[in-house]
C-alpha cells in the first residue's frame, strides 16, 4: 500500500508556548514558530488554549489568527474542550477548524474521546453553532467504530482519532492489533461521510506505518514530539522530515 500523500500535517505549537512560559522574557516566540513551520510547508497549525495558560494564552490566539490570514491556503486549527473558554475564541477568530476534546481543566494531557451518547446531548447545540459559523467540527475520539454512527448523527464533519495506544504499542507485538482498531474505525467514519483526522504521540518513526494503514487520513496534529526533533535541527528541517514521513 502507498502512502496517502494529501495527507495534511498540521504543526501543533503549544510546547513552544510551555518552554515561553517557564520565563518572562518572550522566547522562544510562538508566533515565530509558527511562521517558520509554515515557510517549511506544514498545512497548518494547530492549538490547545486552556484556562490555566499553562502554554497558549488568550494573545498567542489573537497573534495566530492574524499570522494565519496571511496564508489562506493553510488551515488553522484551535482544539480543547467547548465548555471551557474555547467557544469565545472560535466566536471571535472563526478558525477554519475546531477540534472538541473532553479533558478537564487541570489534565495534565489528553487522554480519552468523547462517549456517545452519553455526550450527545451537550455537543449537539455547540456543533450547530460552529458550523452557522462556518467552522469546520472535529471530535476527538478514541478508536472505536461503533461510535462514528453518533458523531455523524450530531452533526461534526471529522473524527480525530486519538492515537496513543498506538504510539504506545510502537515496535511491540500489540501493535498490528491496535492498528486493526484505527483502520476499522477509520472505515467506518468514512462510511458515515466523516473525515478522519489523527493525533497524540506520533513521531517520525511511528507516523508511516499508521499512515499507511489508516484509510482516508486526511490530517495529523503533531506537537510534542515535533518541536523535540526541532529542538536538535531546527524547525525547517523537522518539518520537512514529517512531510517525509508523510508521503507528501
């Protein structure tokens, strides 16, 4: 099988603002960040504001959304949870995506999707109100396939697959197991007209194989483990060794 080339990477910058944040001096710059992951041909960028700013913070959204119109070929991307403070950023920058993620406010990561219908009630109206926005709805979830028939029905138009289990069984014998789950679920999100985006703990090592595998990927999220590589060779080069792994 070949790689899917349009897959799109999305460079995710909130480490950038956590390294920021750990002094008063305003470096390393977010913003500059992400210029630069966009001049080496990343096809968006993607943040996790959250009410405690422990790395992105309210003016990193005011800056991004405004370094973003000037590449109206990229895709700008705020992900959290809607009933935190998420809403009012999407109200007022009206990203091209939003990415609904249940953590609570003092997670110390993402770790689980959302479950249907248990949550189905509450989504349901902040759903409608980004897409009368014009904002493409992502929900993130973990791989299970029965649960794409409940995202579809509240109306989001992407799944983001949450893709640590995977990373996790990397290199081990679990791992064509784990594998089977996120293209079963990927099938069957595509079945219901859904696009399939996917994030959390891919590397370059462990982002060919899933993206082989995985059908119709349209979209990785990757942040932590980008910045780490650009860390020992910069921004341009880390991101052209996604691209790479990528297939594009």
């Amino acid at each position: 099988m070949t790689l899917h080339s349009k897959t799109a990477l999305s460079v995710t910058v909130n480490t950038v603002a956590l390294l920021r944040n750990s002094r008063h001096l305003g470096i390393p710059s977010v913003l500059k960040a992400a210029q630069m992951c966009l001049e080496a041909g990343a096809q968006g960028i993607t943040i996790h504001p959250r009410p405690d700013e422990r790395h992105i913070r309210a003016a990193d959204v005011i800056d991004l959304a405004d370094l973003m119109k000037r590449w109206p070929d990229r895709e700008f991307n705020i992900e959290g949870n809607p009933f935190h403070q998420l809403m009012d950023f999407v109200r007022t920058h009206r990203p091209h995506q939003v990415t609904f993620v249940p953590d609570s406010e003092g997670q110390f990561t993402s770790d689980h999707g959302w479950s249907f219908p248990k949550d189905a009630d509450t989504l349901n109206p902040l759903v409608e109100e980004c897409k009368s926005l014009g904002v493409r709805v992502s929900l993130f979830m973990d791989p299970e396939p029965a649960q794409m028939l409940f995202v579809k029905k509240i109306g989001a138009d992407r799944v983001e697959l949450y893709t640590e289990p995977y990373a996790a069984s990397f290199g081990t014998p679990t791992n064509d197991a784990c594998l089977a789950l996120y293209v079963n679920t990927a099938k069957a999100a595509i079945e219901q007209g859904l696009g399939v985006n996917a994030g959390h703990d891919l590397n370059q090592d462990n982002l060919p194989k899933f993206v082989q595998a995985v059908p119709g990927l349209l979209e990785v999220s990757i942040g932590h483990a980008l910045m780490a590589d650009a860390l020992e060779v910069g921004y341009a080069a880390t991101v052209l060794g996604y691209l790479k792994a990528l297939g594009r």
